[in-house]
C-alpha cells in the first residue's frame, strides 16, 4: 500500500475553506485531516459542526477526523452522521476506550486512538487489535506549527514491532511537524500516514508541496 499525505486543514485559510479544499481535491492528498478541539482536553478551540459540514460538502477524499475532546462519545453519532469516515479519539481522554472503538465502528467509521508524545505505545497491547489506525502525535495537540520531537522515530518503530507481532494490519499516522525533513526517517520507521498542516498551506505552491511529500513517502 502506497504511503498517505492527509493535509491538515486546520493550517487552512478558513475564509477560504472552500478554495482550500477544492484544491486538495485537485492535489495528490490521500485523505483530509480535521482537527477538533474543545477547549478543554487542549489549550485551543479549532471549528465545530457547522464549519465541519461545510468542509466536507466540498471535500471529496476521505475524512480523517482527530478528536482533541473530553469525552468523545457524546458525538460519535454526530461525525458518523455528517460523514466522517475515520473518528480518531485520544486514549488519554477515554476511560473505557474499548466501548468507544466499539460505538464508532457500530456507526460505519473506521476507529482511531491517538496517543500524546509522552504515552507509551505499550498501552494499547490489549486493544490494538480493535484499532485500524493509531495516530502518534508528534508535537503536544492543540496547534498547527510547532516543531517535530524527535522521540517519535523510536514510537513508530515500537508501535510497528507490536503491530505486526499482533497481525493487525492497524495503518501508524503521524500528527504535528511533518516536514520534508522527518518524512522519510518516518515512513522508514514504519509510518503509513503523514499529516502536515502548516508545511502544505504555508508553502507558496500548495499542490506542487503535497505533491512532492508523497514522492518522497513512496521514494
Ligand atoms: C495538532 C493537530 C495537528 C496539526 C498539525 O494538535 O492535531 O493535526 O494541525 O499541524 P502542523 O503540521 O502544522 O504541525
Ligand atoms: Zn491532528
């Protein structure tokens, strides 16, 4: 399976959402990142329903949605019904993670469980076979375009020995300083799915950015 870019469109120009995500359609992403946050499991609030359906009426690819909020369950049903395809819920804000990869799958979404910097991959020994992806977040949630920690080569290699021990097939993301720089290194750790935020929108020629980190996950 190829290597995947899913561009973050919380680094987006939100008064241009729909130019934003229709040139997305156009580049060579694989999936579109969405990144939402309450305020209160992260020092930020990005956008909520209302912003959420707007972008997928214009987006046309996979809907990748990280949940950076408490108590996620409260909404399952919510981003099933306004098309989300993957939930990704943080494992430091579920206490009955189980149940709650049980209750996204029993509403058509594949099951996510990201894991802050400082959570150890060896957590998820017992449950990994319910994951489909596992999202390591390589800077502390919350913003778009904060540096890369380096720690995280070492987790995707753990987390990748431990996959492919269970036979799983669970897909590893990256989540927060993908850069041209750590690409490779990641994809050479094990990563299948990079995000990138400010790397693609920051960058003068969008299209020709995704374009090239996809070249180079798959080179
Ligand atoms: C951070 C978000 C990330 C963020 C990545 O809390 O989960 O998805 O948008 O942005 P960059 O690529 O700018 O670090
Ligand atoms: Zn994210």
């Amino acid at each position: 399976m190829p290597k995947l870019i899913a561009p973050s469109v919380l680094a987006a120009d939100f008064a241009n959402l729909q130019r934003d995500c229709e040139m997305l359609n156009r580049s060579d992403a694989d999936w579109f990142h969405i990144d939402i946050m309450d305020g209160v499991f992260v020092p930020n609030i990005s956008f909520g329903m209302p912003v959420l359906r707007d972008i997928i009426k214009h987006a046309d690819k996979t809907i990748d949605t990280h949940l950076m909020i408490v108590d996620p369950d409260r909404y399952v049903k919510t981003f099933a019904d306004l098309g989300c395809d993957i939930l990704t819920v943080h494992y430091e804000a579920c206490t009955h993670l189980h149940r709650t990869l049980q209750n996204i799958k029993a509403h058509g979404m594949k099951a996510g469980v990201a894991l802050n910097p400082h959570t150890n991959v060896d957590l998820l020994k017992d449950v990994i076979q319910d994951i489909d992806l596992v999202c390591l977040m390589s800077v502390n949630p919350g913003f778009g375009g904060q540096s890369f920690i380096e720690n995280t080569y070492s987790k995707v290699s753990e987390l990748k020995e431990l996959i492919n021990k269970k036979g799983t097939g669970t897909l590893i993301e990256i989540d927060g300083g993908v850069t041209d720089k750590n690409a490779k290194q990641l994809v050479a750790a094990g990563a299948d799915v990079l995000v990138a935020g400010s790397y693609v929108f920051k960058s003068s020629d969008q299209e020709k950015t995704v374009k090239e980190l996809r070249e180079l996950a798959n080179s």
